[in-house]
C-alpha cells in the first residue's frame, strides 16, 4: 500500500429509514474513487457501531476519539478526508459534520449550520425565501399541535403535500387531494418526523440539478427531468424504477440557464461544500413564462450508478473520477 497516498473514508449508512440506499451509494463511490490517487475505505456508521468492512468479510472497529482504525496488518489507519454520502440521521443534517468538526477532519459536505438547515425543508424555505428564492408556501406541525383541515385548505387550497420537515427519499410524504385525508397523511409523515410540512402543489415540470464549486471553478451540470406515472415522485419512482429521467431536461435554453444561476446563487447564499442537487418545478406565469420554483437540497445526493448526478456528470462530458478528486483535493 502507498503511504504516500490519502486516505479517504466514505462515511455511509446512518439511522434513518435510507441505511439501505446509502450503502448502495456507498459502493458506488468506491467504483467510482481514482484507487490510483487514494486509498478508498467503506466506513459503515449505524447507531454506536462504527466499523470499516473489508472485502473479505472482515470488519474493524472505528476509534471514535480520533476516527482511526486498525488495519488487517495490524497497524492503525488515520483518515485524510471523509466522504459522507449518508443519507438522513447522522449525515445529513449536521450531526456527523459537528463530529468531524471537533476531530480537524475534512469532509465532503457543507458544514454543521448549512447541513440542519437543509435538513429541515420549513426552515430552508423560509430562510430562502428572503434572498427571493421562490418557493411554495407551507404551514408547520409540530407533533401534538392541533390543526383546522379547513383552515389549512383555504391558505394553501388542494391538493398539497404532506411531508416530514425532516427526511429524505420520499418516505411518510404523501400527496393530499382533499382535507378528509389530510389527519391519515400527517399520521405517516409523523411516524419520520416530530415536524411535518404542509406544502401548496405546484404544476409544472420537476427537474433535480447538481452542483459544485472548488476554489477554481463552478460546475452546474445538465438538469434531470424527472417524469412519473405516480402520482409523485414517491419511493417506488427513486429506487424501484417507477420514473423516467431525461437529462437533459427538456427545457428551453433561457429557462436552463436562469436553472443553472439560481442553483449557483443558492449555493453560494448558504456557502455550501462538495456536491449538492436541488430539486425545482418550473411551472408557468399568467405570462406564459417559465418560473423556477425550489423543492429542496440534498446535500448527499445518491451515488449509485444509475442516480441523478452520475447521470449528469456523463451528460455534462465529465469524468466521475475527476469530479470526486476536485471535491477532494479542494479541502488541501
């Protein structure tokens, strides 16, 4: 092994209902690493148990006073860098960064602040919305608040959606049409969160578009269109193929590039780090004119093979390997 090479952990599982995903995103990135340039290590974090998991099999405990471990040879690994490509608890929304913070190791993603906040889409949105972000409105519930359907439906009109504050992939989110299943969508979107978002629908097209910025360059890459028979883009149409994804989206060239600025200025109003993907809808004005409203930001966007941004970075004419070693190599 070459000691003159990083090392990098690639920080994956979690806690939330998205373990499974983020250890598929886990392997992704393991294929995608230059193993020329880096020593590349799965680091599986669920709970107290922290280990690194070998090819064959084995796994090695994670000291948690300094992130280290001991190799199959018997001598300790000290990372150089973390990849963090959890998705939810304790990745996505600060935990892990405040941890990384505290020990001086550089991670992937943006950090403690940046990362809650993102987390929660009711206090992203309104943060947002004053640098004039255009989002839709929301009400927030905190678990044991008491609500009027009524009320909710005259502010925000039907359908809406109903979605835990705090969550990602689509899980407890659900679609409500009329204010009869309003108090059944709170109760999945409860069983995610302690906060849960009414949203107001909005029409249009809905397209996930990825970003990343180094010292040296911005790189906004081609927006994903994403076309679904359900009736949103759920769980089933993320993971279980229920969706088409066009990249690039099928989008007028002005309408693309008024994307690519807002998703630029997004990231640079919260300072973000390493990759991010913002969803949006574009929907229409009284003009006829296309208008970017935001859906929200995944700080951990997926990595397998077949997710959004390695679909983009091939569409875009970029090499993944590259990619990965700009975000690296932009932390030295």
């Amino acid at each position: 092994m070459n000691d003159l090479k990083r090392n990098i952990a690639i920080v994956c599982g979690g806690d939330s209902s998205e373990h499974d995903v983020s250890m598929r995103s886990a392997q992704g990135l393991y294929s995608f690493f230059d193993k020329e340039r880096y020593n590349i290590y799965i680091v599986d974090v669920k709970g107290q148990d922290w280990h690194v998991a070998f090819d064959n099999g084995d796994i090695a405990p994670i000291d948690r006073n300094d992130f280290s471990f001991i190799g199959q040879d018997g001598k300790a690994v000290v990372f150089d860098y973390a990849y963090i490509t959890i998705h939810g608890t304790p990745g996505e929304n600060g935990l892990m960064q405040g941890y990384f913070d505290l020990i001086h190791l550089p991670y992937s993603t943006s950090g403690v602040l940046v990362e809650a906040m993102t987390f929660d889409k009711y206090v992203l949105n309104n943060y947002l919305r004053a640098f004039g972000v255009k989002v839709a409105d929301s009400i927030l519930l905190r678990r044991g608040d008491s609500y009027d359907e009524a009320e909710i439906e005259a502010r925000l009109g039907m359908p809406v959606f109903v979605k835990p504050s705090a969550d990602g992939s689509s899980f407890g989110v659900s679609k409500v049409k009329n204010a009869d299943q309003l108090a059944p969508a709170l109760r999945v979107a409860f069983m995610e969160s302690d906060e849960v978002m009414v949203e107001g629908y909005m029409e249009g097209m809905e397209i996930s578009v990825g970003c990343y910025k180094t010292s040296e360059k911005t790189v906004v890459f081609p927006a994903t269109e994403v076309v679904t028979n359900n009736e949103f883009f759920d769980y089933d149409a993320k993971y279980n193929g229920q969706v088409q994804e066009i990249t690039p989206a099928r989008m007028s060239p002005e309408t693309a590039k008024k994307v690519a600025e807002e998703t630029s200025r997004i990231y640079d109003i919260l300072h973000c780090n390493g990759i991010i993907r913002i969803d949006y809808i574009i929907t229409k004005d009284k003009e006829g004119q296309d208008v970017v409203n935001m859906l929200e930001i995944n700080t951990t966007p997926g990595m397998t093979a077949t997710s959004f941004i390695p679909q983009q970075v091939r569409a875009a004419g970029l090499d993944i390997k590259e990619v990965l070693s700009d975000i690296v190599e932009n932390q030295f």
